[in-house]
C-alpha cells in the first residue's frame, strides 16, 4: 500500500459543485502540503500544514480551503468549483528533518475536471 | 521571494546521448537544491539534493553540482535511457519560520528517449 494515498483519484464534475480530495498517509509526518500540477507551470502550492493546529496558504489558496483533521489527514476542499481548477492535485508529507532536508513524500495524484 | 528557473522542453534524445538540462535559482539565504523525477503517471520523488555551495547530488547515474556562484544546479547524465523518459522537477528549500522550509519548484521539463 501506498504511504501516501489521495481520493478520488480521477473526478469529473459541473461548476460550481462542491468537490474535496482527501489525503492519508502512514508515514507518522507532521508536514502536510497540497500542489496543483498544471501543463507548463510546473507545482504551485496551494496549502501547507505542519502540525495538526497549524495552516498556511501558499502561493494559490484562493478558492481552496483545506483542513488537517488529524496528523495522518489533509483533505482540500473546492467550495465552488470552476473551470479553471481543472489540474493534477498532489498531496505530499515530509517529517521535521526530513523537510529541512528538502524531501518531500507525494501523493499519485488526483485529476479533477471541472466542466 | 524565492523562484526557480528551468530551461525550456520537451526534450527529446536518443538513447546513450548525454542529456543537460539546465536549472537556475533565486533566493535569499542559504537553500538546499534538489531535483525531482515524475515517471509517468506517478507522483514526484526525489532524485537527488545538495545541501551547500559546491555539493554534488548524485543517483541513478544523474550528477547535478550547487554553485552559488552562478546559482545554478544544472542536471546532467552521460547516457541516458529510454526508462529515464520522465518529467524533471528542479526545487529549493528555504527556511520559512523557526525551523520550518518550504519547497519552490520549477516548471518541470519532460525529457523524451528514443530507442
């Protein structure tokens, strides 16, 4: 089994749903973080948390909103969603030293269409 | 802020020929480099890193060297593969609070290799 897993991983749906990815992992890390991955603009950050109190937009939150429910869960939540989030959604996890280190753990992924 | 500049893709090579792709940065402090490597359909994972000025990175018969003098962190192979047809990530971690980092990628470039 994978030590990060992300669902749904495929999602089609209609502006303006609501739609959340979820993400969990077995790695026992405290840093969680949520990417978009579009065509030409490489991984751009949406989220972070590195503690289950802590949350941090990054340098694209608008329209996003996320939650950490526990250590090992970082679900991202689309309240209305439009066209252009249609993208790759990578969720990653690093520990303390780890992320020092630079190393982060990602997801498979998650393709959202929003039609 | 800080920012990371890829050279511009696709790539496309035969198997066996030397492969560079160049990668350039902007930050303040002292970053860590890194590279990561998407095989299709998968997640990024980590390639190689270098921590400090005239470190080199090495895996997989993949070499890139931290110069801080031209702050650049260019990836390179003698001879690649057709299993190195992936799409490449170069990143640096930068202290964001504390003892907290934060990873800032490139836009990625997807090397292709011909049998």
């Amino acid at each position: 089994d994978a030590d990060v897993t992300q669902t749904p991983r495929n999602r089609i749906t209609k502006t303006g749903k609501r739609i959340m990815l979820e993400c969990s992992q077995t790695k026992g890390h405290d840093r969680m973080y949520w990417y978009r991955q579009d065509p030409g603009l490489g991984l751009r950050l949406i989220y972070y948390s590195f503690d289950v109190k802590d949350i941090n937009k990054g340098e694209i939150s608008d329209g996003y909103s996320v939650s950490r429910q526990a250590q090992a869960k970082f679900s991202l939540s689309l309240e209305s969603a439009i066209p252009n989030q249609t993208a790759l959604y990578f969720c990653a996890t690093s520990d303390l030293g780890e992320a020092a280190n630079g190393e982060l753990f990602f997801g498979e992924g998650s393709r959202l269409t929003v039609l | 802020g800080d920012s990371v500049t890829q050279m511009e893709g696709p790539v496309t090579l035969s198997e066996e020929a030397f492969l560079t792709i160049n990668c350039t940065y902007t930050a303040t402090g002292y970053p860590s480099l890194f590279w990561y490597v998407q095989y299709p359909g998968e997640g990024l994972q980590l390639l190689l890193k270098a921590t400090k000025a005239d470190d080199k990175g090495s895996n997989k018969g993949f070499e890139a060297t931290y110069r801080k003098e031209t702050t650049s962190f260019h990836l390179e192979k003698g001879s690649v593969q057709v299993s190195d047809s992936a799409v490449y990530f170069c990143a640096l971690s930068n202290l964001v609070s504390g003892a907290n980092s934060k990873l800032t990628f490139g836009k990625g470039i997807t090397l292709s290799v011909r049998p």
